[in-house]
C-alpha cells in the first residue's frame, strides 16, 4: 500500500479519503467543494474534517521540515531502516525531493 494504495484492497471510503489527501498534498490549489462532498458521502462533517485537518497539518509540517533542512534523528532513521519496506523511509522527505529536482538538500551531500 505504501508504494500504490489505488491496487490495495480498501473500502470506498479509505478510497475517497485517500484520493482526497493526495489531491490535497500534490495540488492544494485545485481542491473544489465537490472534493470535500466526496468525503461527506462516506463521513460525517466531523469525520471530514478530522480528515481535512490531519492531511492537512501533516502537509504543514512536512513543508516546515523540508524548508528547515531537518532530518531524521539516529534512532529515528534506525528505526526505519530497520522497518519492513523501510527503503522510502531512509531518506526524508527533503533529500528525495530534491534528489528529484536534481538539487542536492543539506546534509545529503
């Protein structure tokens, strides 16, 4: 799941909520009201807005970490190298980013 979720075996609604977190993370600027009714079909206005809120304060301090330079701490990166399909976790988010704009980011090197 972590490589694809579309080819996981999930209910529509980890589906719908799930299409609406990566809409939410890859194009913020593109979310509609017809995204966030696509949540309300399979959650309460709560549970929408758990879901709205949780992507995206993730989102948030992602990009904090990312602008920042942070990595991950020894234990931290011992611990997802050491983790099943660890091989996304061993890098943060910044590293891989700018690994893919061909931009070397702190620390990487």
């Amino acid at each position: 799941m972590k490589h694809d979720w579309r080819s996981a075996p999930l209910s529509e609604a980890d589906r719908a909520m799930l299409t609406y977190a990566e809409k939410l993370t890859v194009s913020p600027s593109s979310m509609t009201l017809d995204d966030l009714d696509g949540l309300r079909v399979h959650f309460s206005e709560e549970q929408a807005l758990d879901i709205v809120t949780i992507a995206s304060l993730f989102n948030f301090i992602d990009r904090v970490a990312d602008a920042l330079g942070v990595e991950l701490d020894p234990m931290m990166k011992q611990m997802a190298e050491s983790a099943p399909d660890g091989e996304a976790l061993t890098e943060v988010a910044a590293p891989m980013r700018a690994h893919s704009k061909g931009v070397t980011a702190k620390g990487t090197g």
